[in-house]
C-alpha cells in the first residue's frame, strides 16, 4: 500500500489543496465526506454528506457510462462495445468529453463511468456492452481515453467495476452493503456513517487510513476543477440533440460481411409498408418485389435485477432474440438482396446466414444511441464508408469460447464456486488456443475499398537497463486531531432526522447500542498489515501511477506502408500484435492500433511504439513484469488473423 500523499507528478497540487481541506476537518466531517447518504436521500444516485461549515457541497455522484441516467434534456450515447468498434482514439477521447460536459453542466461531479469490468470473458455477460472490449489493449486505451475526455470536461470519471464481476448471476455472494452506503435500500443503515466513525472512536481503524480516504476524494475534487462547480439542476427521483451522437454511432458500424455493389442503394427507390401481421400474401408479394430488403435484428441484456424475455440479465444464449434467424430466413428466400443489420450487446450465432448468397451485407450495429437509424442509413446509401473492425471474436457455437457463466447454485444451494482457470484465454486467445476458426475473427471488418500493406520496418530504441522500483514509502500521516469524547458525537438535540438518511452521528453514548450490531466487539480477524501504518516496502514493479516507469519506455517502434488500392476514399485500421514465444503465451496479443483515413491511390505509414511492458510477462515468483528468453515476433495485420506482414524481434539486450 501507498499513501495518497506520496503520489507525485500532475496529481501533486491537487493533494496538497486535499491536504489542506482534509487537515480543517472534524471527525464528523471526514465520515460525512466519505460515506453515501443512501438511496433516493438527495437528486443524485449517489451522494456523499455536505461540509455546510466550509461551503462544501455534498457530492453528486451519477450513472451512467454511456451518458446521465434519471435527467432530462441529455443525449443517449453510443455503448462502450459499439465505441471499442471504432478503433479510434480521438473518438473515445471526444465521446468522454462530451459525456463529461453534459455532466458537468447538470452539475455532476463524478460520473459513474466507465466501465473496465466485466471485461468480457463470456460473451453471454450481461454488463459486458457497458465496457469496450475483452482485449485488455484495445479496452485499455479506450478507457484510458475516456477518462481523461471526461476529466478535461471538469468532471470526476469513476472507473467500474470490481474485478472479475463477469456476470449478473450471484454477482453479490457475501456482499454485506449496496450502492449508496446503506445495507439494504433505504434501510437508513450503514456499515459507514454511524459505525464509521464508532470505528475510529473505539480504534479499530486507524485516523490514517480515514484521512486517506478523504485525500484521495478531495484530490480528484481538485484535480479536475470541481471547486468551481455547477450546482445540481435535475432530480434523479421526479420526471415533470442533435451533437455528437450521431457521428459516434456512424463510424462505430463495422460491415462485417458484403457483396452487393454501392450502386444499389445509389438511385433511389420504391418504399412500401404493410401493418397487417397476418397480411401473409402481401407480406410475400412485397418482399419477393423488394429491390433491397434491410432485416433488423437483435439481442438484448442487462443487469441481473431486470429479466427479459427470460433472460435474468445475462443472456441464456447467443442466439437472436424474438425470432430473428427465421425472419432473415424467410425474407432473404423472397429477395435476393437482403442487408441485416445487427443491433447486440455482443457476439450472436450468425451461421444460418453468414454464407447466404441472397444475404449481401452483415452489419453490425451495436447499441449506437439516439443517431442510430441516421448513422445506419450513412452506412447503407454510401455517404460514410464503413471502416469499424469487430472488438470481440463472432464465434459459430457458444461452447467456443470457453467457460460457461454459472447459471445454478452450487448442489441446489449455495454460491457457485468459479475459479478463473482459463487465465488470458478468452476471446480471440482463447481461438487461438484450440485452433478453432471462427466465423468472423477479431479485428475483422469491411470497407467499400481496399488496402494493401508492405515494408514492415521495426527498430530498436536505445533504453536504459530496468531497475525494479526499491525503498520505503512515507510512513501513513494524520491530517488534524479529533476530541475522544463521546457525547460530541451525538445527534444534534434539536435536529429532525430523516429515517432513511445517514449521518455520521451516533444515537448513544453506548458505542456498542449506538453500533445497532448484535455481532459488535466480536474479535474479527484483519488481513495481515491492514492497519499497519508504517513505512511500506515499495513493490518492484510500482513506483507512481501505472507502475514502474520504465515500464512504459519504448523499446522498438513499428511501421508499415498501407495503400488504399480501391477507388473510394477510406479508413482502414491496422492493427499490431506481438508473439511473446513462450510455451503458455497466447499465439498473438494486440499491442496497438492506428484507424488511417487514405484516399484512393495514395498511401500512409502506421506507426506503433512498442514498450518494454508489450514484451513482458509477469512474474509471480518476483512479482515484476520480466522479459522472457523465448523469440519473439511482431505482426501487423488487418485483423487477429489476416497478420499480412511479420518480423522477428531481438530482445536480447533488454532481458535482465
């Protein structure tokens, strides 16, 4: 563990403005800053309690990561799946940046996005969509990206969720507490507030690690420039446009299967409409004179409190919802041209059709938001060339992609036990792993052009040796004091207290009835230096923000020459993966990616930087990231299996 006071670079004058503020705070006060005042208490989803003494507000903490929930006059953005199909950096910054100052002018002060877990690990997941991708590369920067869009927006992004949260099913065994701090929804009861500050009173935790906390809140408060909020305007729990959205959602589509001409969507048409469901004779008579017949399909899902169609969250399946297969079935054995557009929260079984020669385009949608039927349209008549590449592998069968979701308890009864044994094999890992070839594989996507590429060039950067990260950290420091007497931490006499709302005050001199907790001053076992505050070993592979810096020092960089050999103008997104040799490495791992805008006949250089952490392995005997002695190669590619160019790469002089 690290104290907040002992992070450096940019965040420094952030903390000494949090120590500042966190140093003229009572106990009360800091349990209020850190601690939510439950749910429906105040207009927010979330809120923590207000410092009236020194003009603080309580903070407004509100979903979601693809826009503002529960608010009126607010945009319905494209999800993070459908974004991650981008490919494009500068999108996943400005899509963050214009989530943020939505947020940020209804006077959000930290959104609840994104999202980094479920990474996706099953595509069946119910969260999955809220994320980007279940590459860590391509889901990394595209969080990372997010964030600082939201930030520079002026608002506090909240990454979620906790690790290994893969599905909706018993997602909350041996939860004690939910969102916003009570134990139950406005039971008015919280294992913070009251017992918090019982905690620190009775001495079971210790001042440091509370003052901690309220630094670390108080840092990022500063860090983005929250201290010159805008006031709360809307009410999550009362209800009495066009922007950014529509581009987000046209250049997210990834046509992943066609063989029509552009021309035919080109010189216009004849558009007819049956509203009759049993009108059957029409119905056929329409479709068999169709021109062009576009099929929308979906599959849907969500959290696990919410069941759909009989799916509690997570899908049951990969299947199409509601029919969709035999509605594609029977339209495209009446008309010869028929497009489906594919509107998912991830991978759906797609072989019935894949190989339909009277299915001339696939596209998938995704959850594109409010512009979807716009940015579609932009699609099929030819204004916006598709350049999006899929985020995640379209298997034929959900067995492919490895561990199923855990769907019943475990004898009948109890918490299913899942043990994680797959490690990195998931998606397109996992693929290769067992060498089964997918329908469609990661990466893939169409254009109305082509690209052709040549002269891969790597080269060796001069670097310094790797020093793992030594020494101590600062012993865990106190910031004020705070009266040991009990009666100044009573509910205020002559105050009327809401039932549901948490304060930090106690309700008796009894530290043990003012607990309200049967099991209190029962001797429970800590993790061993959870309360231990002084100097702290550094870890080696550690030493500020990401880790070790050297970790991030480009050891190579990587280019190639991509030509767009079509006649239409295009992107093209060209992707980098990196062999790391070893006997249980995964056969290819992304490690960076560039979306190229190219006109016909001309060319452009893709360019990666590859770091020292891109040819590491961790290791669990030395907890460091190590350079292993296995060769090593480099591919740059169209997709995780169209890899048109490779060379080999010498890391001898980098292995320790």
């Amino acid at each position: 563990m690290f104290w907040v006071e002992d992070i450096t670079g940019d965040w420094a004058d952030a903390i000494t403005k949090a120590k500042a503020f966190v140093g003229q705070l009572t106990l009360l006060e800091k349990v209020n800053l850190t601690t939510g005042t439950g749910w429906q208490s105040e207009s927010c989803v979330g809120n923590v309690g207000a410092i009236p003494r020194l003009g603080f507000d309580s903070l407004c903490m509100q979903d979601s990561p693809l826009g503002i929930r529960f608010a009126d006059y607010v945009s319905a953005f494209p999800a993070g799946g459908t974004v991650a199909g981008s490919w494009d950096r500068a999108e996943f910054y400005q899509r963050g940046y214009q989530m943020g100052q939505e947020h940020r002018a209804k006077g959000v002060d930290v959104q609840l996005g994104p999202v980094v877990g479920p990474l996706g690990r099953n595509p069946k997941g119910g969260r999955n969509w809220e994320g980007f991708s279940p590459d860590p590369v391509l889901s990394g920067i595209a969080v990372a990206d997010t964030v600082r869009g939201i930030q520079d927006a002026g608002v506090i992004a909240c990454t979620k969720h906790f690790i290994m949260n893969e599905q909706e099913h018993f997602r909350q065994p041996g939860l004690d507490m939910t969102m916003p701090g009570d134990t139950d929804f406005n039971s008015g009861q919280s294992f913070w507030g009251p017992n918090l500050t019982i905690s620190i009173l009775n001495g079971t935790l210790p001042q440091w690690r509370l003052d901690d906390a309220a630094v670390r809140i108080m840092a990022a408060y500063y860090y983005v420039g929250r201290d010159e909020s805008i006031p709360v305007n809307f009410d999550s729990w009362q209800r009495d446009t066009y922007g950014y959205e529509h581009y987000f959602a046209k250049t997210g589509h990834k046509l992943i299967n066609q063989h029509v001409d552009r021309e035919v969507t080109d010189n216009g048409g004849v558009f007819t409409s049956i509203t009759d469901n049993y009108a059957y004779a029409q119905i056929q008579a329409m479709a068999a004179q169709a021109s062009v017949a576009v099929v929308f399909v979906n599959a849907d899902s969500g959290e696990g409190y919410i069941t759909v169609d009989g799916n509690a969250g997570d899908r049951n399946n990969l299947t199409i919802w509601q029919g969709g297969e035999t509605l594609i079935q029977n339209v495209s054995a009446l008309c010869n041209n028929t497009i489906v557009v594919i509107h998912s929260v991830g991978p759906v079984l797609v072989n019935s059709f894949s190989d339909n020669e009277n299915v001339t385009a696939i596209l998938w949608a995704g959850l594109p938001g409010q512009e979807s039927g716009n940015a579609i349209a932009d699609i099929l008549y030819g204004r916006e060339n598709p350049g999006g590449k899929l985020p995640f592998t379209i298997g034929s069968s959900a067995a492919e992609y490895g561990p199923d979701l855990i769907y019943e308890p475990t004898n009948g009864h109890g918490s299913p036990q899942d043990n994680f044994e797959e490690g990195v094999f998931i998606d397109y890992r996992a693929f290769d792993k067992k060498n089964i070839t997918p329908v469609y594989e990661f990466g893939h996507g169409m254009s109305y052009t082509t690209f052709d590429y040549s002269d891969i060039k790597v080269a060796k950067v001069e670097a310094s040796p790797y020093t793992p990260t030594t020494g101590k950290t600062i012993a865990a420091p106190t910031l004020g004091n705070y009266s040991r007497n009990i009666e100044d931490y009573q509910f205020p006499a002559n105050a009327v207290r809401p039932a549901t709302y948490i304060f930090p005050y106690l309700n008796s001199t009894n530290l043990a009835e003012a607990s309200q907790d049967p099991e209190y001053g029962l001797n429970h076992t800590w993790p061993t230096g959870a309360t231990d505050g002084s100097p702290q070993a550094r870890i080696a592979a550690g030493g500020a923000p990401g880790g070790n810096p050297q970790l991030w020092d480009v050891l190579y960089t990587v280019e190639a020459t991509i030509t767009n050999s079509g006649k239409v103008g295009g992107d093209e997104v060209v992707q980098c993966y990196i062999a790391l040799g070893g006997p249980e490495d995964p056969k290819v791992q992304l490690r960076g990616f560039d979306r190229l805008s190219i006109q016909p006949g001309k060319s452009a250089t893709f360019h990666a930087d590859i770091t020292r952490r891109d040819i590491s392995n961790w290791d669990v005997a030395s907890q460091n990231w190590v350079i292993s002695e296995h060769p090593k190669t480099v591919y740059v590619g169209a997709s995780s299996r169209k890899l048109h160019l490779s060379a080999a790469m010498d890391t001898s002089a980098y292995r320790s």
